[in-house]
C-alpha cells in the first residue's frame, strides 16, 4: 500500500517473497511436481528395455538438442543472476553460475562433436573428448546444486557484499576460464585420459565414471529433499535433478553404443531438465510483468486521483488558513514575509499587501529583534518551537502578548526554505492570568496573616486547609489539623450543633452564624464565633471563627464596671440620703444632751448616741468615697513626701511586727490629688495588708513613673492610655484567693471575721482612685502576698524627664526565639503579640511542665520569659533553675505582677535577677527583652 498524504492506494508489495528463490513452495507446485516426476519415471522405465536398440546417427538431433540446451541455460542463468542482483545471495550466484558453466559446456561439446561440425570435432578433439566432457559438464552441475542447497536459507541465505555487477563479471570470466581448461586437457592432453569409448562401445572406466556422476546427481536431489523449508524454485531444481539422473542412466548406463534409443532418450531428458526451471522462471516473469502493468496502469490513475486530490486539499488548506483565528504567517529564512491570512491583517493591522515581502521586524519591538533572529537560526537547524511568550507590535504601535508556534517550511525537495508562525494572542488572556493572580496572592496573604481562624474542610468534616492563626488562637500547628476530623477539637456538647450548622449549609444556606468551644492545645476551652458557607463545586465547607476570649473578658470587665457603677450610685444616694438623716441626728442630739446633762444616766444613752451617728458620719463618708460623690480637695503634690509622710504614721499603727520599706523612684513626677484622701487610701491599704500579715512580715511602700499604653488600656475598659504615677503597696501576707479577687472592691465585702471589718476599706479607695481619674490594680498570689498598685494621673505641664526621653526612645526588636510561660491565657496571648511585633520569633507555655517539654524538642530557643508565680508544682525560678540545668546557655528574663522591689526583698529572687514588672510598655519590654539577650 502506498500512501500519499491523506490519500491512499493498494499497491502490490514487492518483497523478498516475490521472487522463486525465497518464495515458499505451496502445495500446487508439489503436485505438479510430482506428476512431472511420476510421468518422466513410468517413460523412462518403458524406455530402459529398449536403451541399446541402434538407431540411424542424426547429427542435426545432437547440434538441436545442444543449441537448444545452451540457450536454455543462458536464459535461466541470466534471470537467475537478475534475482541475484535483488535479493544479493551465495545460492542464487552458485546456482546461476551452474547453469552458465551447463551452457558453455553443451556449447563446447557441440563443438568437438566428431561429424557435426568437422570429421573429428573441432578444437582437435579426439575420440574422447565428447565423452569426457559430457562427464566433466554432468558431473558438474550437481556440485553447483549441490553449492546452492547447503548455502540457502528460509531467507536466501548469506548474501554478497560489494557491487553486483562486478560479481557477475567475475563468475562469467570463471566459467570461460573453466571451459577452457576442461577443453584444453580433453583436446590438447587428450591421451593423458583414459579410455571410456572403444569401438563406439564404453569401457570398465567409463562405467566407473558415469557411476560416480550419477552418484552426484542423486546426492545433489537427496540435499535438496532435507534443506527444508523448501521455496518453489526448490521444489523444480528437484524435479531438474530427477530428469538429470534418467538422462545419465538413459545416455551413458543402460544404452549400448552412440545414436541408439538410449543415447536419444537421455538427451530429450537432459533437454527437459534444462527447461523446467526455465519454464517456471518465464511464467513467473510473465505474472511480475502482468502485475507491472496493472500497477503502471492503477498508478496512471493515482496519479490523475492525486492531482484532483491535492488540488482540493491545497484549496481546503488555504481556506482554512484564511479563516484561523491565529495568525499563521510565513516568512523566509533572511526574514521577509512570504504568507499573511486575514487572521494577522486583524491582529497586527497590516494587510497582506503591506506586509508580503516585507521583514518581519515590523511587529517585533527593538529589544526583541535579536530574539527573531534566534528563532530563525532554530528553524534554520530543524528545530520546531512550541508555546513561545513574546511580545509584538501592532501598526498603531501597541504592544500585544502573544504565543508563538514556528515549525521549519520545506520545499518540494525536503529543503528548509522558511518558517511557518502560527501567532496566538494572549493580551487579555495574560491580563486575566495577571488579575488571578494577584486575587490569589491576596486571598492567600488574607488566610495567612488573618487574626481570624480560617478552616476549610470537606463533607465529612476533615480539615483540608488551615489558617496559620491557629497557632495563636488553639495552640496548634495547621498540620496538627490538616487530614483530621473537626469532631476530634471540638467540645462535645457543640458537636451536634455544628454538625447541625453544617447540614444547613449543604441544604443551601448561604451563610451560617454560630458559637462552638474547641479544645487549646494545653487543654482549655475557647469559645469561638463561626461563620460558615458551603460550596457545591468544590464540595467544601469554609468557615471562619473569631476568638471570643478577649470580647467574653472585655464583656466581663465591662459587667464589673457597670455592676460597681451601679452600686456606686445605689451607695450615692443611699449615703446621701443617710446623712440627712445623721444630720438631724446629731443636730438634736446636742440639744437632748444639755437637757439631761444632770441626769447621768440618760447623758450616757445620749453619749452612746451620739458615737453612734459619729460612726455613721464616717460610715457614709466612706460610701460616698466609693461612690466617687465625696468632695475633693486635689492640687499637685509631690508622691515622694507623702509616701514617706505616710510611712511614719504607719510604724505605730501596723506594729513592731510589720516591716516597713519604702522604695520611691527619683525625680517622681507629681500628681493632681487630694492629699488627705490619698494618704487615708494608704492608711486603708497598709491595715488591709497588716490584717494580712497576723504573725508579721514585710510591707512595701513604692512610687514609680509609669506609662500604661494602648495593649494595657485595651485589656482594662475603665481606662486610657498615658503616663501615671504608680502608688504600690506590697505585702508578703496570706494573699487572696483566686475566686475572690474580683470582689475585693465591692462595698461591704470582707473576709475577716464580724466585728474586724466593715467591708469598705478597699471600696473607699477604688472610689477614691477613679475618681481622681485614676486606675488600681490588684494583684495577690495565694500564700505569695498581695500587691496593690494605685495609678494617679500625672500633673500636666510637666517638662519631660531625661529618662523619659530614654524610656521614649526607639524601640529596637530582634530575630531571636523567646520561649513565654504565663498561666493567665490572655496576658499571654497579648505578651505574644507584642513579642511578635518586636521581630521575635515567639513560643508559648501554660505551665512549667509544658515549657520544659519544649525546651527538650527545640534547642534554638535564645530566651525564657516566665512568670514568677504559677500554679501547679512548679513556680518561675523552679523553671529558670531546672532550664539552666538542661541548657546551661538559655537566658532568662522574669515578669510578675508584684513590684520588683517586693518580689526580691521578699526573697523569691537573688539580687540582680532580671525581672520586669507588670503592667509594662512596649518600649521596657523590648529593653528588657535586648538587656536580657545580651546579659
């Protein structure tokens, strides 16, 4: 089958099977076979009887049967060699040789036939030269039989090297070369042989001879039998050798003497078997030649087909050129346009007109020429190019984003004359490309740097993606979730809720809003607010979740505040209303004594009554301190001079018992207070601390300037940011109990026995305080002591200090890995933050335990910052001591609410230990933080 193009013709195969030598024999050319064969024997056994009849010498039989015979041979031997050219094989060429040396010799003995040409022969032959060249060119042809069967193969066999043609020369001039030696002994050295002929009778020799050349023939036919497979040529060289053998038994065996009826008979045998091979070979010429012709003639057809084919297909081309949507253009391989569709006059707005023969440098920018040139070379080297961004030019000069496709444009030849461009334009497609990217890049910056917890998650409800929030809201890491089931983080009295939520959101609700707890990596619950949707495409679930942590504190915080504002007004109206009463009371009481003053036992109920309203007076002073409706009296004093004013008055009022120690900063700015109402807030908290302390200890009396910033001020709703002067008092007492600590202020709540308290020391000054617009801070560790920190607001139009410009300095961060342990979760997570605004890479801990196993896993950590006092068994400078034992290199930096003045004379810490103070500024912690890495 030939195939041209898209079109396609059966045509005959020519192949080595084509030709007789490889052809396999089939059963039709056995059966002939054998017919001939089983015809020759039952002729040639009706003839052996009758061999030796004499018949009458017909020279003209002898020079027929061998012109005939060399004929027949020289054709055979020249189609076998025209085979031999094609297929190139040591049979064929044995074989083809054989039959030219047949030929020559029948040629030969014609010649030195005695009576045929001259009395005795020609070349000066003698009585018995034709017989020993009979027996030279019988004997013969059965070894090049013999050659051909044991060299062929199912293939041919091995085959020639080198030109054929030289071949063919070489073995015709073998064969004349071989003739003429044979001829030359059997003339020239005639009687050197022996006799095989005596009075037109053989000899004893001669039927040695013919028995030996009978031998051959026969050994020639059985090698033919057993060098399977057999081809058809095969199969009648058979049938050749089976004649071969009746003509020697005929010719030279059972007849007598010359011209009898074996002598006849054997050469029309000999004739015979030059014929069969050739007979084949000529009908099978005869079918190739047939073939040829009908192929000659179905090709001539094609051929017209073709060009009517081609001529549809080159129009169906150009067409469909024309009405691509890319630009398909042509150019030369010096760069000039040789091919321009519709499709590039729309793109680059050129027509064909103006831009056939035309370089192509006029769409390419300047700084793409050299590209353009690369290309070509590429195209030049056989080289096809696929999906090439570049950048062209259009006539108005806008610039456009295509694609390009170049594949090398060849001439009829196969000779690369050109490029063909197929130009794609990509402009918007890129501006698409752009846009989603950068949404993706956005969206991808939101999920990474959200506050928010953002949490995809399939059908099923197992995490697929995770916000790197997480970290800072649960604790763990997004890979702790990813590939696990949301049931396994969430509180279980919330599953069915959410899985609730979740079915909603698959039966179409676009958004769902709902609260659930998931479980911190450390184990407590935070509450988190969800927003959530489903998507069919995807098949996905997206929620978002705000921590509730801070809003649930801040709404506690504010609930404190709004319960002591409306206690604070109850106790307002309740106290100004008491003292009306308390005012006629001992208005009268003055007049009701006189009246009974000679009367000493109504005088002493009178007295008991008038103590009575006097306690009452301070009573409801006290409420009204509270209830921030006491008058004022500020001005601006020095804290220093109180303090220690204060500090005198203490020592016989707490005791011998009772340490006291004043700690006051230098160059402590003044405050705008009442004086008295600031001292008696002293006094009240010094008596609460000495109530503290039954068997003695040590109080601390501190002043400090201080600035609270915005994280501080976001954490205490009742108050704003800026520079105060802190007041603290700190005990080494009992402490506070956890549960109590938010109550300590309410009015009338005390935990000393009845009779030891009235419950408003505390609540006078909180009222106190804020109405000064002031903060106070309590801070109390069970079994540690308490510390409670006034905050007075600082005068104004106070110069700044040399330290505050220190203190106001800019902020230096770092790069180091700063391991935070704080037990209260929302002072850590604010620590953390501000740690991380810092440039610090921070880790946090609950406990000690939880920041020890850290310790272990990660051997970068620079830093430990821990709180002092910690539940549990083991408080800050167990933790300190124990990480200095694991990596005596770690450094450690201390934070507690206490003073650091109380906490090292306290003992809870050596001398020098660094230890920052809360509350502080951003500005102290990332000093301290530097100080500390740097110690």
């Amino acid at each position: 089958m030939l195939k041209t193009g898209l079109h396609e013709m059966n045509v005959p195969a020519i192949d080595r099977s084509t030709f007789l030598s490889t052809l396999p024999a089939a059963s039709a050319d056995r059966t002939a076979a054998m017919w001939i064969v089983g015809v020759s024997s039952i002729l040639f056994a009706l003839a052996v009887p009758f061999a030796g009849i004499q018949l009458p010498p017909v020279p003209a039989f002898v020079a027929s049967y061998q012109s005939a015979l060399a004929v027949s041979d020289i054709i055979t031997a020249v189609l076998l060699l025209s085979q031999f050219s094609v297929l190139r094989t040591r049979a064929l060429l044995w074989l083809s040789t054989g039959y030219l040396f047949t030929a020559a010799a029948a040629l030969v003995h014609a010649l030195t036939f005695p009576g045929l040409f001259a009395p005795t022969g020609l070349f000066g032959a003698g009585s018995q030269t034709t017989v020993w060249l009979y027996m030279v060119w019988h004997g013969a042809f059965p070894l090049f039989v013999l050659g051909y069967a044991w060299l062929k193969e199912k293939d041919g066999g091995p085959t020639v090297r080198g030109r054929t043609s030289n071949v063919i020369c070489a073995i015709v001039l073998g064969v004349v070369v071989a003739i003429a030696a044979f001829t030359w002994i059997v003339t020239a050295q005639h009687d050197l042989l022996p006799v095989l002929l005596r009075d037109s009778r053989y000899t004893p020799t001669m039927i040695g001879v013919v028995s030996f050349v009978w031998s051959l023939s026969f050994a020639a036919l059985v090698s033919l039998w057993f060098r399977r497979p057999h081809s058809v040529i095969d199969i009648w060289l058979m049938v050749v050798m089976c004649a071969w053998l009746f003509d020697i038994a005929l010719s030279a065996i059972v007849n007598v003497v010359r011209f009898d009826l074996g002598f006849y008979a054997g050469r029309l045998y000999g004739l015979g078997a030059s014929s069969f091979v050739l007979a084949v070979l000529l009908i099978e010429n005869v079918r190739l030649q047939a073939r040829t012709v009908g192929l000659v003639g179905r090709l001539r057809e094609q051929s017209a087909s073709d060009r009517d084919f081609y001529g549809k297909r080159l129009a169906l081309y150009g067409a469909v050129v024309e009405s691509s949507n890319d630009a398909i253009i042509t150019q030369s391989l010096n760069g000039a346009i040789t091919g321009w569709n519709r499709a590039a006059e729309h793109l680059f707005g050129y027509s064909a007109a103006e831009a056939v023969g035309k370089p192509i440098d006029i769409i390419v920018p300047e700084d793409r020429k050299p590209e353009v040139r690369s290309i070509l070379n590429r195209i030049s080297s056989n080289e096809s190019i696929a999906q090439h961004e570049t950048v062209r030019l259009r006539k108005d000069g806008r610039a456009l984003d295509v694609v390009l496709n170049v594949s090398p444009l060849r001439a009829e030849s196969g000779e690369i004359i050109g490029a063909s461009k197929i130009a794609h334009d990509i402009t918007e497609e890129k501006q698409s490309r752009e846009k989603l990217r950068r949404e993706i890049e956005e969206r991808q910056r939101i999920f990474e740097t959200s506050q928010d917890l953002i949490l995809v998650t399939d059908g099923f409800g197992n995490f697929i993606q995770v916000s790197p929030s997480v970290k800072d809201i649960l604790g763990f890491s997004p890979e702790d979730l990813i590939g696990h089931s949301a049931t396994e983080f969430i509180h279980p009295d919330d599953l069915d809720r959410t899985r609730e939520e979740m079915r909603a959101a698959r039966r179409g609700a676009v958004k769902r809003s709902f609260e659930a707890r998931y479980y911190h990596y450390d184990g407590h619950e935070v509450t988190l607010n969800w927003m959530g949707t489903w998507s069919e495409p995807v098949k996905r679930h997206f929620f978002i979740g705000r921590d509730l942590t801070e809003k649930q504190a801040a709404e506690a915080q504010f609930r404190q505040v709004q319960k002591m504002d409306s206690i604070g007004q109850l106790t307002g109206g309740v106290a100004h209303d008491f003292n009306n009463v308390l005012t006629v009371i001992t208005g009268t009481i003055g007049i009701l004594s006189d009246a009974v003053a000679d009367r000493p036992e109504l005088a002493a109920i009178t007295k008991l009554i008038d103590d009575a309203a006097e306690r009452g007076a301070q009573l409801t002073k006290h409420l009204l301190a509270f209830a921030r409706k006491q008058p004022l009296q500020p001005r601006e004093i020095d804290v220093n001079a109180l303090a220690l004013e204060a500090a005198k008055l203490l020592h016989p009022t707490l005791g011998e018992q009772i340490t006291i120690m004043p700690q006051l900063t230098e160059d402590a700015w003044p405050a705008l207070v009442d004086p008295g109402q600031l001292s008696t807030a002293i006094l009240n908290l010094a008596l609460n601390a000495r109530d503290a302390m039954p068997d003695g200890g040590t109080l601390v009396l501190e002043t400090r300037n201080v600035f609270l910033d915005d994280g501080y001020a976001s954490m205490n709703a009742d108050m704003v940011a800026g520079s105060y002067v802190m007041i603290a008092v700190s005990d080494t007492g009992s402490g506070i109990p956890p549960e109590l600590i938010d109550r300590v202020f309410d009015p009338f709540f005390t935990t000393k026995e009845v009779g030891k308290g009235t419950g408003l020391g505390l609540s006078m000054v909180f009222g106190f305080v804020k109405q000064s617009g002031g903060h106070v801070k309590i801070y109390s560790e069970e079994g540690h002591g308490t510390s409670v920190k006034i905050y007075l607001p600082r005068s104004s139009g106070v110069q700044e200090t040399e330290i505050e410009v220190l203190q106001n300095a800019p902020i230096t961060g770092g790069d180091e890995k700063i391991l935070i342990v704080e037990d209260d979760a929302l002072v850590r997570q604010y620590v953390v933050t501000q740690v991380k605004s810092l440039g610090y890479t921070a880790l946090e801990a609950a406990n000690g335990a939880e920041a020890l196993t850290i310790i272990d896993n990660d051997k970068t950590i620079d830093l430990l910052f821990t709180d002092i006092i910690m539940p549990g068994n083991m408080n800050g400078r167990q933790l300190a001591d124990e990480a200095a034992r694991r990596r005596p290199e770690l450094k450690t930096l201390f934070t507690s609410g206490y003073t650091e003045n109380a906490i090292v004379h306290h003992g809870r810490l050596d001398s020098g230990v660094l230890l920052l103070a809360k509350p502080y500024r951003k500005s102290e912690l990332a000093k301290m933080l530097r100080t500390a890495l740097a110690s």
